[in-house]
C-alpha cells in the first residue's frame, strides 16, 4: 500500500504568512503540520509516499528530504496548479501504479493517527473508504448522505443545502478502482476535478464505497483560528522538559518545553508551553496555549493563546493574544505622538474631553 500526500495549494485562508511559507509547514507545537501527517503515515507501516507539490515544492524538498527521517521513502509529483484532489490523483496514476493508496491532505490534522484505518481497509478492501465527521458548518466542506443502514448513497462539494452534517475529514483510502473514476468525470463549476465526484461516480456504478464516522479531534489547519485550536490540542500533551536554561528569579508553572539554548530571565511562564532553541525570554509573561519557535526574543512583553514562527521579535508589549506571527517579524509598540484636540464650536456648545 502506498500514500500520496497532497502538498500543493496556495493556503489563501492563511494569508499573508503563506504569502512566502507553504501551508503545511506552518508549526503546530513547534512542528509543521506536514510531519504529524508524514507520522502518521509511517507509523500505519506504509513506506512508499508521493508528495503532490505546487508553487512551493522547493520549500517541501527541503523540509521532507528522501523522507528518510520519517522512515519513508518520497516521490515528488510536480502539480502546474491546483486543479482539485482527483486531479492529484490522476496525476500521480505512474507513481501509484495497480496499488491501494491512502490520501492524506497535508494540511489536515487528525488525533491519534491512521493505523486502525489502514488495517481495517487492508482486511476488507472496498472500492474507496472516507472519513467523516460531524460539523455545525457544513456548507464549507465536502458533506455525504447516508442510507438509513449507514452506507454512503450521496456527496456533494460544499452544498448550498447540505443533506447531512457529515463532512470528509481530508484523509480518503482507495484501491485502483478510483483511477477509472477520476479519467470519467468533468471539472466542476470551480474547475476542478473533485475527488467527491469521482466517489460519486464509483457509488453510481454500484462499487463498493464505505465511511468510517471519526468522533476524535479532526482539524483543517486552513486558517488562523484552527490553527491555532490545534497548536492548544498538540500543546495540551506536552511534557514539560528544560533543557535551557532558567533563571533564579523566573517562575515556570505547568507542562514547559524549554529547548536547548534558550533562556529565561525575570519572567513567569504558565504552561502548556513550548519555547525553540535558542530563544530568549526577559522579564515577560507567556500564557497557556503559546508555542514559540527557535530564535525568537521575547522581553517585556505578554502573550499567550499565540503561535511565533523562527527569529521573531515581541518587545516592549503590553498584550498579544491568539495570533500567528510570521517568520522574522518585529512586533513593538507605537511611538507615542503629541496628541491634540481641534474644535469648531457653535455657540452655546458644551464638551467633555477625557485627559
């Protein structure tokens, strides 16, 4: 059994830090989203991956390698645009081959991984096998309808009127039947050629489409709140761990991973909290729910419920709270400008002005 990892996309919703920065190498917890992915995948025994890649495929070579460090071996699939997730899979129909594939949306983030998964499809191996999992917004997903004995009859891609609250979670297991669905549909009003088109076409030729309902913790990782709602889940197994160094007059409460080479001095750290090498922290407060990466500086200054990406700065200010910081960026207060008040009052006119 193989995996194609999907990689391209242009991460829109998280614009502007995907302005210069793949989607699925944001950090959660210090760690691309990508690599739990990549995990998850390995430890379900698969070994041979096919990364589908987009405008920002040197920055994917780079951070993966021959996917070695996971215990897996990469193929890169170049994709010109992203042209929908059967698309991917046509395009990656060489690499795949007559074999059963997992595919895996890099950017998605599923607790407690895959292996079930893929052993209960490698036992019975139906046609296709989807994931779904209930939303309250089901209108921005793809949504199925079940038959009343639970088998999928229906999918639509973000319906205007969904037919169930049952979304696909981004994780779809396929034997080569999918490849003879993707090649018989049309590119949708988007154009795009949605995979759930193409599972649709395989429901109507009576093959054999099964889902799997998931009430575990399933994230996109699509925009800044699920971002950072995954930073807080991956925090809250954090074990507090100090391999920097803290000083005398600091205060650290709760799990704290404080990597080699950083340091605190004068500031209280309230955990679940992870601080990358080499960061600096002086006489600051981090909240819970923070993951600061390597080569950051924060110095007096508060901030918690945040998510700063490598050699970022947060000085000199009073309160930062559930933001994504960027890699490199400089966040300091205002300079303080003489102010004044210019008045035109008519006649008999009365005002209050605050000091």
């Amino acid at each position: 059994m193989k995996a194609l990892v999907l990689s391209g996309g242009a991460g829109t919703r998280l614009r502007p830090i995907t302005h210069t920065s793949a989607k699925q190498l944001v950090p959660v917890a210090n760690k691309p989203v990508l690599f739990y992915g990549l995990e998850a995948i390995a430890e379900a025994g698969i070994r041979e991956v096919g990364i589908v890649v987009g405008d920002t495929a040197d920055e994917i070579r780079e951070a993966v390698g021959d996917g070695s460090r996971f215990g897996i071996e990469v193929t890169y699939i170049p994709q010109e645009a992203p042209l929908g997730l059967a698309h991917a899979v046509l395009i990656a129909q060489d690499f795949l081959g007559e074999d059963d594939f997992v595919m895996y949306l890099g950017d998605n983030f599923i607790v407690g991984g895959i292996t079930g998964l893929v052993e209960e499809f490698r036992a019975e191996r139906p046609d296709a096998q989807i994931l779904l999992t209930q939303v309250p917004n089901p209108t921005s997903f793809g949504v199925a309808e079940l038959d009343a004995d639970g088998r999928v009859v229906g999918l639509e891609e973000k319906p205007k009127v969904p037919k169930s609250d049952l979304a696909l979670v981004g994780v779809y297991l396929f034997t080569p039947a999918i490849h003879e669905a993707v090649r018989s549909i049309e590119p949708s009003w988007r154009g795009e050629l949605e995979i759930t088109h193409a599972i649709q076409w395989l429901i109507d030729d009576k093959r054999d489409v099964r889902s799997t309902t998931i009430s575990g913790y399933w994230k996109d990782t699509g925009n800044v709140t699920d971002m950072l709602e995954v930073n807080r889940s991956v925090l809250e197994t954090v074990e507090p761990v100090t391999e920097g160094t803290v000083s005398d007059d600091s205060e650290i409460i709760g799990r704290v991973r404080i990597e080699a080479g950083a340091r605190v001095s004068g500031s209280r750290i309230v955990g679940p909290v992870i601080l990358g090498a080499g960061t600096v922290v002086e006489n600051a407060y981090i909240g819970p729910f923070t993951s600061v990466s390597e080569d950051c500086r924060i110095e007096d200054s508060e901030i918690e419920y945040s998510i700063v990406l490598r050699g970022s700065s947060v000085t000199g200010v009073r309160r930062v709270e559930a933001s994504l910081i960027g890699r490199d960026v400089e966040v300091t207060p205002a300079p303080r400008n003489p102010s004044a008040h210019r008045l035109v009052l008519g006649d008999h006119s009365k005002v209050q002005i605050s000091s």
